[in-house]
C-alpha cells in the first residue's frame, strides 16, 4: 500500500531536498547505487564481470529541462562506453538508457531523444556491445517504441523494456517476440492509473507470466527482470519447454538486490545480468528501488532509526 505513496514522493521537490538532506541518506543509497562517477564505478564493474556476471549501466538522471543537460547525458554514456573500451569489456557491459534523460519530454522532445541516443548506440555497438532503452511511465512508450524501431533498422541488437503491470504489454509483447529482438520484461515502477495498469500484485504477477511465456515461445531474446524466486523458477520451466539454450534468454537483477542469487544462477550456468547504476541525480531511481520491495523501504526507515 506505501508503493502508491512513495512513487508520489519521487515527484515531491519538498522529499527530494527533505531525503537528500538526511544524513544517513548516502549510506543507504551506496547499497543501490554505488558511485557518483565512471571512476567510482570502473572497480565494480571489473569485480562483478571478474565474479562471472554481465552488467547493463544506467547513468541515473530524467529531470532534465534544457537540451543542454539532454546532451550532457549523452556525453556521459559517451564516457562510459570509452572506458568500457579501454577495459575490454565492451562484450560483458551493455547500457540502460531512458529516452526521458535524453531530452523525449522536452519541445520537439522525440526526435530530440533520437538524436541523443543514436550515438551512444552507434558507439556501442562499435565495442561490440548495444542499448537497452528503458521503459518510462505509459505516456512515454509509443515514442519509445518508435525510436527503438528506427535504431533497430541500422542496430538490430537494441533492445528494449516492456512492463507487466500495464494493460497493452500483451499486445507488445507479441509484436516484440520476433527474431532477433532483445525485450526485458519487468514488473513496473511507475505510479500508473487503474484505467492503464493492473493495480494488484497477483493480477501483475499473473500477467508477467503470460508475457514471458509469449517471450519465450518467440523467435527474440528475452530478458527476465525479476527478484522473485516464484517467477524466476517459472522462467526456467518455461525455457525448457520452449527448448530455449541457457545462452538464448537471460535474468537481469538490480544491483544490491538478492546479490548471493546473481552468483548462484551464473554458477548454474545462466546468463545474469546485474542493472548498475550510478550518477550524481539518484533520487528518482532511489525512490522507486523502495516502492518496489517493502524489505527496501524498512531497511532505509531502519538504517534512519539507527544512525539517527
């Protein structure tokens, strides 16, 4: 019931400066996001994929209000994917973007985002890797869906998110599940009204599985964003029964999130792909980490409590 109320405060300045004030505020969101810079994030880069885990990197950031600061985030995933070069591990790290940090809200805000990701695309794909966009709020997904069609005709290989929570995913999900496409399903984070989205939890959880089953079922490659061992042990049968390889879909699980089962599937063999973020403006993605899992938000009230 507080995921409704949290979501909101995501949106609330007064929270924003109220949170990012507290002074236990840093140390809880370390456990999400652990750094500010590519400096602060090179080492956990190199330990996770030294552990046998892929990465995909999120530059935190959607506030964005001038085109200035839209090309800014662009130059940042730039930077990442330079030092992922360096690294050599440009086939071991991916990126997550969201189009909104790109300039998609803003005036003539869609072809904005074009052109700002375009680039990061092309210099991926140039190290061997490729995008994710990220699904945002359901305003947002018909541009989305169209940008990521446009770079798919030049970068087959970008990929996309789609959530379970909303009532069109289904249809999505089937026009998605084609060859050589790469979908995440995910539950949703966003506060969404009951005329788009289911609003229980047993009514999304039923609605994820017939998505990822359509998803398996296909011709694509899936990506099962989930914590949910329910969901993840039924994603494993539905592979199997669709005869899919453990190199033909994989898992992606937050960063500081159930981290012992990251190694625990990729010692198993799956591919599991751990959704890293960092940035300075984390307050967005902070917020919605503890909408999303009640044990999130009584950590952060707890560690408040006691460093308080």
């Amino acid at each position: 019931m507080l995921g409704p109320v949290i979501l909101a405060a995501s949106r609330s300045d007064r929270m924003r400066r109220l949170i990012s004030a507290a002074p236990v505020t840093k140390q809880v969101v370390d456990r999400f996001i652990p750094g500010e810079s590519v400096d602060d994030i090179v080492p956990i880069i190199e330990e996770l994929t030294g552990r046998g885990l892929e990465l995909t990197m999120d530059v935190v950031g959607e506030d964005i209000t001038t085109p200035g600061q839209a090309g800014a985030a662009r130059d940042a995933y730039l930077a990442l994917i330079d030092r992922l070069r360096e690294l050599g591990l440009g086939e071991r790290v991916e990126m997550s973007v969201k189009l909104s940090m790109f300039g998609q809200a803003l005036e003539g805000g869609h072809e904005l985002a074009l052109g700002n990701v375009r680039p990061v695309v092309e210099a991926a794909a140039a190290i061997g890797t490729t995008v994710t966009l990220d699904a945002e709020d359901h305003t947002t997904l018909d541009s989305m869906f169209a940008i990521h069609e446009e770079l798919r005709r030049d970068f087959p290989q970008t990929g996309c998110v789609i959530q379970a929570y909303l009532f069109r995913t289904e249809a999505d999900a089937r026009r998605l599940a084609a060859a050589g496409s790469r979908v995440r399903l995910v539950k949703g984070a966003y506060k969404e009204p009951a005329e788009v989205a289911y609003q229980q939890k047993s009514e999304i959880d039923k609605a994820y599985v017939r998505i990822l089953r359509t998803l398996m079922d296909g011709e694509g490659y899936p990506m099962v964003g989930s914590h949910d061992p329910r969901l993840i042990s039924i994603a494993q049968e539905l592979a199997r029964r669709a005869g899919r390889k453990p190199d033909e879909y994989e898992f992606q699980m937050l960063y500081g999130i159930r981290s012992d089962e990251h190694l625990r599937l990729a010692a198993e063999g799956h591919r599991m792909r751990v959704y890293t973020a960092y940035g300075t403006d984390w307050y967005g993605y902070f917020m919605r980490r503890l909408a999303e899992k009640p044990a999130n938000l009584r950590f952060f009230l707890r560690s408040m409590v006691t460093k308080g």
